[in-house]
C-alpha cells in the first residue's frame, strides 16, 4: 500500500512527499524484505530526483546491504542496478559500467528478464555519459528496450529508447538518432510518463538542426522534467537552453542560464552534467573577452575532467590553453595548443577533432601561417563532408567552412575559397531555415564574429557575381512570425515583476530587447536631470569595438525629439540608399501613466535585418511592461528608504538611550574619568557610524583645552593642548551653550577655523557644549571629511543629549579620580618616606620607588639612572641601578649620557618633563634591543641634591592616555623622596668610607710600630688596601737598587713576581716620585708619558709612591678592571698615607738591619 502511494506521488513530480512516506514505512521493522527493498529503491530514486545523491547513494548501499543479508541475488541485482545509476549521476561512470555489470551478472542468475532488462539499461547510460563504447550501449539499450517491450513495460521500454537514442548522437548519427527518440516520445506520451518524455525531447532538440525548434523542444523538456520533479534533469535543460541561446549570439542569457544549471549541479554533487556547463561557460567568457572568468572556469573544468577522467573533455585544456593565447595575441602558442588538442581529440569523437583543427586553422592564420592552416581546414573540411554535413554540438558547422575558406582564400586559392564560402553560407542559412522569429533570426546573423563575417563575405560575393537580390538576401528572407514573439513576450511580462532591484531590471530589459528584436546596438536611457541632456545611460550591449556614450551623444538629438512628443519612432537611415545599406533605428519612450522614465534605443545595420512596424509594436508593448515595473521598483524602493528612515530613526534614538545607559552604569561601575569619555566616544562613533570624533576638556587654571578624545579617519590621535583664540568658537559655546554647526568649508574659513596641526580640514562639522556645574567644562565635536551638509537634526540632537547626560557625570568622575589619585599619590610618598627612615639601603629603597611609579602612573617600564662616570673633563654618564616592567633588562644595559638623548637632555637641563610622542622627538634615542613602538610616551624627572642633578627617574608608557601634569608632579615627588634617600645614603656611606680609612691607617699604624718584619707588614698593608678600595688588582713594589729590579712582594691579581726597572706606570711612579691616578684610556695616557702598561689591563689605575728618606723605593696601587672613574683625590690620599707609614717601616726595618749587622761585626771582633 505505501509502495504504491509512494509511485504515485513520484509520477506527480511530489518526490519530497514520497520522500516522507517512504521513510515513515521504513521505520517500521515488521516490513518485509522485499518489501524494504522497494521502498528503499523508490526513496533512492526520489533523491535522485530532487539532486540530494549523497542520501540516493546511501539507500543504495542500505540496498546492497540487505541484498547479501538475505543471499538473494535478485535482490543483489535490483540493489546493484540502483547503485549504478546513482554512480553514474555522480558522475563515476567507470564504476558505474562495473556495478552494472556486477547486476547484470545478478539478473541473469535470478532468471528475471525485468531485472536483465534493467541492468543492460544501467548499463548502456553509464557507458553513454563516459563515451565508453557507445556501440556497445546501442546494442545494450536495443535488448533492454526489445525485453521490456515484450512484457509490456511502457515506461521502461521508452526510457530504453531514449538512451539508445543518445548512444546513437554520440556515434555522430543523428537520423537515426532523432527517429529513435521521436518513438521514445510517442511511448513516454502514451504512458503520460513526464520524466521520459523530458528525456525524449531533449534528445531529439539535440539533433535539430533548426535553432528555433531546439529552442522549443528544450523548452519542452525542461516543462516536463519541472512537473515530474526532477531538478538534475531540470539543470540540463537549462544548461542546454543556455547553449542554444549562445548558439544565438546571446552570451549574457546563455550564461545565466548555464550557471543556474551549474550550481544546481554543484549542490547535488553531480559532477557530470557540472562539467558540461563550467566548460561552456569557460568558452563564452573567452569569447566575450572577459580573461579572468575565463580562466576560472576553465582551471575548475579541467580539475574536474582529471577527477572524472572524463575521455569527452581530454582535449578541452589544450583548447581552453589556445583560446587564452589568441585572446592574449600569442598567436605561435595559440597554434601549439589547438595542435596538440588536435592529437588528444584524434582517439575522441568527431565533434571535439573538428573543433580542434578548426580552431588550429583560425591560431595559424592569425600567426601567419597560411600552409599549415590550409592542412587543419582541410582536413576538418573533408570529415564533415563525409559526415553529411551534420550538425555538430560543439561548433558551427558554417565556422567550420568559413574557417577552410579564409585559408584557402590566404594561400591564393579562389575558386575553392568560393565553393567553402557557399557551403558556409548553406550551413549558415539551413541552421536559420525554420527561424519564423525574426529577432532570433537577426541575432544568429549579427551576434557571433564568425557569422558576421560570413554575411559580410557572403554580400561582397553576390555583388561581384552580380547574384540576384533573392539570392543575395536569402538569410533576410524567412517567414517572419510575429505571434511567437509576442507569446514571448507574456512570460517576459511575468518575469520582468519577479525583478526585485532596479539593477537586474535594466540588464534584464536590455537583454530581452536584444532577443527580441534582434538589434545590434541597444541602450537603456534614463531621465536623470543632474546628467548632460538629462540623460544617463543605465545599461547597454555594443559591438566590440563600439562605445556606449559616443552612441548615445549621436543618438541624443532623437532622444529629445521623443522626450518632447513622446512617441514612438522608426527610421532608417541614410536616407535613398538601399535597404542592405541602411540602419534601422528604433526609439521607445518609457511612460507610466504621464511619467517619462527613459527610453529604449535599438539599431540593426540592413546586412543583418530591418527594423519594421511589426518591431516597433512588439518593443512599444515592452516598454510599456518594463516602465510599469520600473514604476514599481522605484516606488517599492520609495517605501524602503521611508521605512529604513523610520528605521534608522528609531535606532537613533534607541542609540541615544544605549549611549546614556552606558554612561549611568559608567558611573554606577565607577569608571575613572577617560574610561567614561572613551565609552562615551566609542558609542557615539558605533551609533553615528564615523570615524571623525573628539571630545575636548577645558581647564580654566590654565585656560587650555585638552584633547581627551579625538579620532580622524578611524585613527585615534594624541594631541597637544591648545588655548582658545578669544571671540573664537570656544568663547560662542562658553557665550550661547548651544551646538555651533559648519555646513561648508567656506563656513568654517568665515568663521576663522583651521585644521589643528597634525590634522586634516573637515568639510563639515558640529562642536556641542558639555554643560556641568552651571559652566561649560568641555566640548563634544563631530566632523565629515567627505561631503558638505552632512550633519542633520538628529545628529545634532543625539550630541546634544549626549552632552547634556554627560557633564555632571564627567565632573564628578573628575573629582572623584582626582582624589582617588591624590590619596594614592599621597600614600605612596608617606610609604616612600617610611622606607626610606627605616633603611639606608640605597638599591631597596629605589627599587620600591621604581615599583610605586611604574604601579601608580600606569607605566610599562620605569627606572631610576644614578651617575657612573664623567671625571677627567668628561660628560656625565649615568646607568640605571633599578629598573621595572618590560624593558627593564635593556634599560639597564643602557648609558645616558649628559645632554643626549630624551633622559640625557632632561638631565643637562635639570627640568622635570614628559613626553608624549616620544617617536618624532628629535632628541629621541632607541634603547639597544627594544623594539620601535608607536605612540610611545617619556615622563622624566630629574633627582637633584640642591641645585646639582644626581640622576633621574623615568617612566615609559606605550598607546596609552598621555601623560598630563598632575602625573608629572607626582613623579618630581617620588624624585625628591629618591634624592633623600640617595644623600642619607650618601651620607652614611661616606661615614662609613672614612670610620674604613681611620681604622686601616691605625691598624696598619699599630702594626707598622709594634713589627719589624718586613715581610708580614707588607702581607698586612695589602690585604687591607685590597679589602679597603674593593681592588681587581693590588700590589706592594720595592726596588732593589743594588739589581735594580723591581719586585712584587704583595700581588693581588693578574700581577708579576719580579720586573726590570723601566717598564711600566712603576717604574714610571719610582723614577718620578710622584703618584698617579688614571680614570681613563690608560694604554693612551701611558703612551702619552712615554711608558706602557704591563700585566692585565685595568680600567681606572692609582698607584703612590713608597718613599723612604725623600727618595721612591717603591710603589702602592690598587686597579680596577671593570670600571672607569673608580678613584679619586680623597682615594688617592688615604694610599698615599698608607705609603707613607710604610715607608717609615722600611726605614725602621732597614735601621735595625744594620744595627744587628753592625752588633754582630762587634761580637765577632771581641771574640777576634
């Protein structure tokens, strides 16, 4: 029962619904197998039909599963026969051929001929649509037919037929094709079976040579395949309908067509029919010139042909290659591709080989190469003849003999040229025989290059062979009837209301009144009163070559003619000639009711037809429809700006009151100050949709405007604060409090406004009061850099609103943030003190500081510079001894020096300062290793000890707000509390500096008094030099006169035992008797006083002398090897004491050398 209901909703094309039925049975699980397996076979079917193959594909399987589930093998078969055919949809027509194979092996097994007949008829379709032995699907599809005509199967038996027809067009043999599928017609109408008689008639318009029968009969088919529901055939209908049309000339209807058809196939996954029209549509793209779309559709197609291995389309690409190279006048490579198309298509059908030697024959008549073209003519010459001179799918029969007759006429062979012209001419007038539509007829003439230049030809001929007008005109001579126009022209009505944009309507009509009428020129003039004339082309179809205004500026003078009365008008021009040397020329104003829209301008040269009082009723009724609807749209249109200005109206104001909520939960969240401003900037750009707004702020302390909002073009700005010019646009809004609007450059200009520096002059724009504690306290301003005029009431009244809601707000965000930052401000310095009372460790101290101005003024990096250099004349350098946040490692590594650079400026200059476009500074100096920012801001503050500057703070902030005034005086702030904490440090260190020195010199005082060991008092004084200067290198010198060598015997570092006298600042120390201190370029001083350094090199030197009764006997000195400028006088001093009390020693200890001498010489003369 549901199997039955199920083929009944599919024969009335309601396959959605059978769809349903099907699958409400299937659920439930007492159906039987045989059973399942139709109901499974019609749903799969069903998908095929509405183009949802993926699930087509799956029922089948569910089929197959079923089939080895029960182990019958007709089951398998009838599963196999459906998997086939959905594989061929696919367009996997090798596995299709093997599925059906598989079945066909099946039915004869099951000994059921309905079966066997099926799987032969599976079997012929998938070798038909793979080109794949199609005198084998011939003989397939005759036995499938002969079996199902033997049991009385209707249907089957007209479907068998019409496959066998399309095997039969596939081997070029389209009588026998058409008779066959004529009786596959006749069947399917018997039967009422719509889905086979789509089939039939498409076969049959196939292989009509008549273009307005093929269009019909297609036009059939695609009626009958829409009421049995079968979308894929619908596509290829359409497709086909699509290359009839460009058979015609008429590529832009043939192309919409074919993309319709195209992305029918596209959903449905069917790449077969797909292919078929992207290669198409890649042809009419080449020939209308337009190479990008060309190339897409072609690389798609050929992508496709490779997935596919579709043999039809092998030698599609080298053709595709060739059309591409002609069009770019490549012409050797053009003729290359076409030849190597030629070799591919030689295994292929005849269709795809003439195309290919016809085109290779046009390649090399372009490059010059009259022989080698003569060969590709000739030989496609002589096939067609052989074939009866058929019709062909791909080409023009008459481009074919055209092509041979120019090649022919380029190696000097008239009298053969002449035969190739008539039998063009032939081909050309046979294709339009049955054509009664004139505007078809003339389209065929005018529309395609290669047929115009056989009309041309052909005309030049009969004149020189003096032909009969009959003869000569013959292509202008067919039964004309004007009733198929007209009938057309009710389904263009019926169209021309489905047109929902005043765009598509102009191509539409500009395109319907080319089929129509034929014309070869055609505009669309609409009344437009700010254009020249008042009048402006809407759309257009020239001749390549031709241009569209230098039409119209000849056509104009009729144009107004016809504005004026209105009429219609038909003329032909020049006036006397004959009719073939004329122009017909139609005009036909667009007037709904008394409203002249426009005009419709169409023209033919007499070669290709004349214009008649039949074409003007039938474009005069046209024009009537298309200005109704043109009428229409333009109100529909009317109504939406109405209801899209309500609209936007509405969410206007509805902005208004997101705007002003999002300013109380500002408030309520409490945001600071410039959080407020931002989201007040940022709704106010969303909701008026402009990247043009500022927000400015006054300060009355100062009299200065700050910019706390402000964005150009989308970009946010950090600008200066500027003064108000007295009697200036500030002083009218602080004077009025009411909005001040400039509508016009020249408005602003009167009124004395100039862009701000760093900004570009608006052609329009609106500056409101923000009103709060009875006083404008700032500005809100909006500005338009494309149009003048561009501000309306509900602009202003939105800024209005806004600036009323938001002053009170702002101010009291101002001063609530104001104390917030004084109370932390406040308590950092009391923290700051306190740490500073309760430490005298100079790196924690400033590196809590640090801390608190990176933390507090909302800084990236912060660091604090302390000096590290800058004796012997040079400036001072300074080097960071804490640093915070990103760069804090590069910022250490980094010396400022005095007087360059940002820092090193503001530290010459001893004046606190921040900077808030540190990028176009010029003072400005990258940090090694840091990368470029943008918007990056510099706060310095210098630490001064009285009126000498001891280093400075610095804080870095990158894209976030400037740094303002208050900031900057906090940061001073934290700079003295840091110059505090240095002097205590200072101080202390000092202290305990010299409590050092006093307890080395006693120590070594006490010890020097109480020893005469010279060794251990030298062991004694250098380890407290070394400990009390933190020494790299330290060393005690004596000389030894009597070797006059000098030796080492306290070393500490990179020291020798013993040296010559002479080498080296010792020597130089010993021989001058005079100290030296060295902060510098030692190996450049040392050379200076004609010596050199010896040992390891240092970077600050001081060495004393060792005197011992007014002569140097020897040297103190202490090195650094990391530092520059380590020592000093006062150093210098406490060695030289040091040196002075171990000179004493040596004395002493060299006295009661000899005195122990001088005794013992005594005992030894006593006991003498």
């Amino acid at each position: 029962m549901a199997a039955q209901q199920i083929v009944d909703l599919a024969w009335a094309g309601q396959h959605e619904h059978a769809i349903a039925v099907a699958t409400a049975a299937l659920a439930h699980k007492s159906v039987e197998t045989d059973e399942r397996m139709t109901l499974l076979d019609l749903r799969s079917e069903s998908y095929i039909a509405v183009g949802d193959l993926k699930r087509a594909a799956a029922d089948a399987q569910s089929m197959k599963a079923l089939a080895k589930r029960e182990a019958g093998v007709a089951l398998l078969a009838r599963a196999l026969c459906r998997e086939a055919f959905v594989q061929s949809r696919l367009g996997d027509q090798r596995a299709a051929i093997a599925t059906a194979a598989a079945a066909l092996k099946a039915a004869r097994r099951s000994r059921q001929p309905q079966l066997e007949a099926l799987s032969l008829w599976r079997l012929a379709g998938a070798q038909i649509a793979g080109r794949i032995d199609p005198g084998a699907a011939v003989a397939n599809a005759k036995r499938a037919a002969d079996v199902f005509a033997s049991l009385g199967d209707t249907i089957q038996q007209g479907r068998a037929l019409q496959t066998k027809g399309s095997a039969l067009w596939v081997l070029d043999e389209n009588v026998k094709s058409r008779k066959t599928s004529v009786e596959a017609l006749a069947l399917a109408r018997q039967c009422g079976d719509l889905f086979g008689q789509g089939s039939a008639l498409n076969s049959i318009a196939i292989v009509e040579p008549d273009l307005a029968a093929s269009l019909r009969l297609y036009s059939q088919a695609l009626d009958d395949w829409k009421a049995a529901g079968y979308v894929l055939s619908q596509a290829m209908a359409t497709g086909n309908l699509g290359a009839s049309y460009a058979d015609l000339g008429l590529y832009r209807r043939a192309r919409r067509l074919s993309l319709d058809a195209a992305e029918i196939c596209r959903r449905a996954g069917a790449r077969t029919p797909l292919l078929v029209s992207i290669w198409n549509l890649a042809e009419w793209e080449f020939q209308a010139g337009s190479l990008d779309d060309a190339r897409a559709f072609a690389a798609e197609a050929a992508a496709v042909t490779r997935a596919l291995r579709d043999k039809r389309f092998h030698a599609h690409p080298s053709i595709a290659a060739g059309w591409l190279a002609l069009r770019e006048r490549r012409l050797a490579a053009a003729a290359r591709h076409f030849e190597r198309a030629v070799k591919l298509a030689e295994s292929l059908d005849a269709t795809t080989l003439l195309q290919a030697l016809t085109e290779a024959g046009r390649a090399h008549l372009a490059a010059g190469h009259p022989a080698a073209a003569l060969a590709a003519t000739r030989r496609a010459a002589k096939m067609h003849r052989a074939m009866g001179f058929v019709p062909l799918d791909s080409i023009n029969p008459a481009a074919l003999w055209w092509g041979h007759c120019r090649a022919l006429q380029a190696n000097g062979m008239a009298a053969p040229a002449r035969e190739a012209l008539e039998q063009a001419w032939r081909l050309l007038l046979g294709r339009i025989g049955g054509l009664s539509d004139e505007g078809l007829r003339r389209n065929y003439l005018n529309k395609r290059e290669e047929n115009r230049e056989i009309v041309l030809a052909w005309i030049q001929h009969a004149r020189e062979r003096k032909l009969p007008r009959k003869q000569r005109e013959a292509h202008l001579a067919g039964k004309a009837n004007l009733g198929e126009s007209f009938e057309r022209l009710v389904d263009t009505g019926l169209r021309l209301n489905e047109i929902k944009s005043e765009t598509d309507l102009h191509e539409f009509l500009v395109d319907e009144v080319t089929e129509l009428s034929g014309a070869e020129r055609v505009l669309l003039v609409l009344e437009a009163p700010d254009a020249s004339q008042g009048l402006t082309i809407a759309g257009s179809l020239v001749p390549k070559g031709e241009d569209e205004h230098a039409l119209l500026e000849a056509v104009t003078q009729w144009l107004l003619e016809a504005r004026r009365n209105r009429a219609v008008s038909l003329r032909h021009t020049p006036d006397g000639a004959e009719s073939i040397a004329q122009r017909s020329h139609l005009i036909v104003p667009l007037i709904v009711q008394r409203d002249l829209l426009g005009y419709i301008y169409a023209d033919i040269d007499g070669a290709f037809g004349r214009f008649h009082d039949g074409d003007r009723d039938l474009l005069a009724v046209l024009a009537s429809q298309a200005a109704v609807a043109l009428a229409n749209l333009r109100f529909a249109a009317g109504l939406e700006r109405k209801v899209a200005g309500r609209t936007a109206e509405l969410e206007q104001r509805a902005g208004e009151l997101t705007i002003i909520n999002s300013i109380q939960q500002g408030i309520a969240g409490e945001l600071s100050f410039q959080a407020i401003v931002d989201l007040v900037g940022d709704k106010l750009r969303e909701v008026l949709k402009t990247g043009d707004m500022a927000i400015g702020w006054h300060d009355p302390q100062t009299n200065l405007i700050h910019s706390l909002y402000t964005y150009e073009h989308g970009r946010r700005l950090d600008l200066p604060p500027v003064q108000p010019k007295p009697e200036g646009p500030w002083e009218n809004l602080v004077r009025t409090r009411r909005a001040l609007i400039w509508n016009s450059l020249a408005e602003q200009q009167a009124a004395g406004i100039a862009a701000t520096p760093g900004t570009d002059q608006a052609l329009s724009a609106v500056r409101v009061p923000i009103v709060g504690s009875d006083r404008v306290l700032g500005d809100l301003t909006m500005e338009n850099h494309e149009r003048e005029h561009a501000f309306g009431e509900s602009e202003i009244r939105l800024l209005t609103t806004v600036a009323a809601s938001m002053g009170v707000a702002l101010e009291n965000a101002r001063l609530f943030e104001e104390i917030q930052r004084r109370t932390r401000e406040s308590a950092a310095l009391f923290e700051v003190g306190r740490d500073i009372s309760s430490t005298l460790d100079l790196p924690t101290v400033m590196d809590r500081i640090a801390r608190h101005a990176k933390e507090l003024l909302g800084a990236e990096t912060s660091a604090i510079f302390l000096p590290e250099g800058g004796k012997d004349g040079r400036a001072p350098s300074f080097r960071a001894i804490v640093a915070e946040g990103e760069s804090a490692a590069q910022v250490k590594d980094t010396v400022i020096v005095a007087g360059v650079g940002i820092i090193g400026s503001i530290i010459d200059s001893g004046h606190a300062e921040f900077v808030n476009d540190a990028d176009h500074d010029p003072r400005a100096v990258e940090i090694a290793g840091t990368e470029q920012a943008a918007d990056e801001r510099l706060m310095v503050a210098p630490l001064r000890a009285g009126k000498t500057v001891k280093g400075a703070m610095a804080v870095w902030r990158v894209a976030g707000k400037p740094f303002q005034k208050s900031e900057l005086e906090f940061l001073v702030g934290l700079s003295l509390a840091a110059a505090v904490a240095m002097e205590n440090a200072r101080l202390f260190a000092d202290a305990q500096q010299r409590a050092a020195e006093l307890d080395t010199v006693n120590t070594v005082s006490r010890e020097l008094a109480g020893k005469l060991d010279l060794s251990a008092l030298i062991e004694l004084v250098g380890d407290q030099i070394r400990a009390l200067f933190k020494a790299d290198i330290a060393y005690v010198a004596l000389l030894d006169r009597a070797t006059d060598m000098i030796h080492f015997p306290y070393r500490h570092g990179d020291v020798s035992a013993s040296r010559r006298r002479g080498e080296g600042l010792t020597s130089r120390i010993i021989d001058t008797g005079e100290a030296l201190l060295l902060n510098r370029d030692l190996n450049g001083q040392a050379q200076a006083m004609g010596t050199r350094r010896v040992g390891k090199q240092a970077r600050s030197y001081l060495g004393v002398p060792i005197k011992v009764d007014g002569r140097a006997e020897g040297v103190i000195s202490v090195q650094s090897t990391e530092r520059e400028g380590v020592y000093d006088g006062d150093d210098q001093r406490l060695l030289e004491t040091i040196a002075a009390n171990l000179g004493v020693a040596l004395r002493n200890a060299r006295l009661f050398a000899e005195a122990q001498e001088a005794r013992a010489q005594a005992e030894a003369a006593n006991e003498a």
